[in-house]
C-alpha cells in the first residue's frame, strides 16, 4: 500500500529553503521525504556477534543484509523488502539479539565514545536505544544513568534493557533538569580523602539526545507534517538550553557531552550549540566529529542571528544527503 505523504506546511518549506538555497538540493530534499527510510538494524553484542545475527537471519528469513561500515559491524541494514513490522515480530528481536533502529539514531552513541568502565548520562534514554546502545558497546562495565520523565516511556525503557540484557543501568524518573541540578547538590557518595567535603557528583561521559520538534523523522513519522508548529520550535530551544547549562555543570573535566536532536531547526540545533559556548566559554570545548557517513557542517547564521565561528564544527545530517533521517550533533569537552 502506497502512503499517503501530506503537503508540507508553507512556513516549513520557506524555512527549509533558507537552509538548503541550492533549487536541485532542496528538491532532492523533497523528494526524499516521500520514500520510506532504510531498514536498519544494531547487533546487541551482549547476546551474539554480527556475524553469526547476520549469518542466522539471512539464513533464515533470507534476508539480504548488509554491514555498510567496516569500523561498526554491528550497524546493518536490511536491504531486502519487508512486510510492515516484520523486523520487530522475529524470534531474534524478542530475545533481545538486534535493536530495531534507525541509522541516524545510532550516530549520537558513536560520536560519544563511551569506554567501559565509564560513569555515563543518558539525560533523556527512553525508548532506549542509545542506553542499549552504549551498554553493548561497553560491555556491560560501569554505570550507566537512564533518565526519563514519563512514566509510560520509562516502562517502555525498561523492557528493552531487559530485552537486550543490560545489567550495568540504573533508570531514574525526573525532569532532566532538575535531576541535573539534584546530583549537582548532592555530591559523589565518598569524600575527598583526608577533608572530608562532598565534590559535585560528575560523569566521564553524558548523552543529551534532546526532545525537539522532529523535522528530520519526516520519513518515518508522517504526524510530524501536521505537529509542525513555529511555537514547538521556540518552546523546545529554550528547555533544551536549560537542559544542556545543567548538564554540563555536572560533566568531569575532560569529560565529554554529546548533544543531538532529530530536528533542522537552527533555533534548536546551533543556537542551542552557541548558547552553551558562551555560557561557559572558559570551559567548554566544541570538537570536531568524524562520522562514517557524508554530513554537512553547522551554520552560523540563521535570519537575523549570528553564531560563533566554532559553531561549524557541529554536524547537519540531512535525509537527501545521507539516506537516513535527519539529525544534528555537537560534542563537547570540558577543558577545566
């Protein structure tokens, strides 16, 4: 059955065409909101290798599966055509041996780098995959925070790190925000050798995959059309630099922040990225990223706005370019 893709609204467009001024670019951008996405899927290392999940499923769903980048065996993507939800009812998915998921999806999580034996954030985890994500990266070693707000999300979370087999997770239930500044009073449980003070609770690594308004899942989330709003836009960039102020307050020197959303945006990507560099700008380092699919940098001038030069050192992944949704992501490190 053909899907029904809805007409943009007027104000998206014109805003999309600022961002995208080339006629043939934004058009290859439009077309693309028309086609489904690629089916992806991640190899849970926890429970088998890439190689035998690859070599069962094609095996037995003769699916034709390919494993697009030689540093991440466990990202695949199922080139086969699929009936609607057959990647989540096999017998695989159950047991927890892939995590359905879409490429961009998986992009945060690499840029973060998380090492085993870690202290990591992850600010806003349900359903889960980047939590699932790091885990089996990790090996189960550490500790891994998973913050969620919403009750239902978090039962949602709850069973896919059941599913996957994660056992080094703790899941918490708070505002992002006010959790940030919470951990930030209480301070780590042991005390400074010989002085006895608390020292502020702090994370080697933290995942702000930020709520947002979802322009890049266009091609997987056809109610995205209608939701579109101007005012989501600027409601979500303003909680989501309250959320970044508040988690780099509790980020380790050298520590690393991995800030992401799923949006095009400017006001909730870049300005967002500005915002943090000014707010602590003897502090705070922007990396550059190294993905293993073409992006685009991030801009420094959006209408009537203009943002550090650093700011181009953040990543635009847009659908046309990548064939995957479209994200953003910016890393940060905490030089002092």
């Amino acid at each position: 059955m053909k899907r029904k893709i809805p007409e943009p609204k007027p104000l998206f467009l014109e805003r999309i065409k600022k961002l995208l001024p080339d006629k043939q670019d934004f058009e290859k951008y439009l077309k693309i909101l028309k086609k489904p996405p690629v089916n992806s899927i991640r190899c849970n290392l926890l429970k088998i290798s890439p190689d035998k999940l690859k070599n069962r499923l094609e095996k037995k769903y003769n699916w034709k599966i390919k494993q697009p980048f030689n540093n991440y065996s466990d990202i695949m993507i199922i080139q086969s055509e699929l009936q609607p939800g057959e990647l989540g009812r096999s017998l695989e998915h159950l047991l927890g041996y892939y995590y359905v998921q879409e490429l961009a999806s998986m992009l945060p999580v690499l840029v973060l780098e998380p090492k085993e034996n870690e202290l990591i954030l992850d600010l806003c985890a349900a359903p889960g995959s980047k939590t699932t994500q790091i885990a089996s990266i990790i090996n189960n070693t550490g500790t891994i925070i998973a913050n969620e707000i919403s009750l239902g999300r978090i039962r949602i979370l709850a069973s896919n790190t059941e599913r996957c087999g994660v056992t080094n997770t703790i899941i918490s239930k708070k505002d992002a925000i006010s959790l940030c500044k919470n951990l930030k009073k209480q301070g780590e449980l042991k005390k400074i050798e010989g002085k006895g003070t608390l020292v502020p609770y702090q994370f080697d690594k933290i995942l702000l995959d930020a709520p947002c308004s979802g322009e890049g899942t266009l091609r997987s989330t056809i109610r995205t059309y209608k939701m579109w709003n101007i005012n989501s836009i600027k409601k979500f960039s303003k909680i989501q630099k309250n959320m970044i102020k508040s988690a780099f307050e509790i980020l380790k020197p050298n520590g690393i922040l991995v800030y992401s959303t799923c949006t095009h945006a400017p006001e909730e990507n870049e300005e967002v990225v500005d915002f943090i560099l000014k707010e602590f700008q003897d502090s705070i380092k922007i990396e550059p990223i190294k993905l293993p699919i073409p992006t685009r940098q991030g801009i420094t001038k959006w209408q009537e706005k203009e943002y550090l030069k650093d700011v181009q050192l953040a990543c635009r992944v847009y659908p046309h370019v990548a064939n995957t949704e479209g994200f953003f992501l910016a890393k940060f490190t905490k030089i002092k």
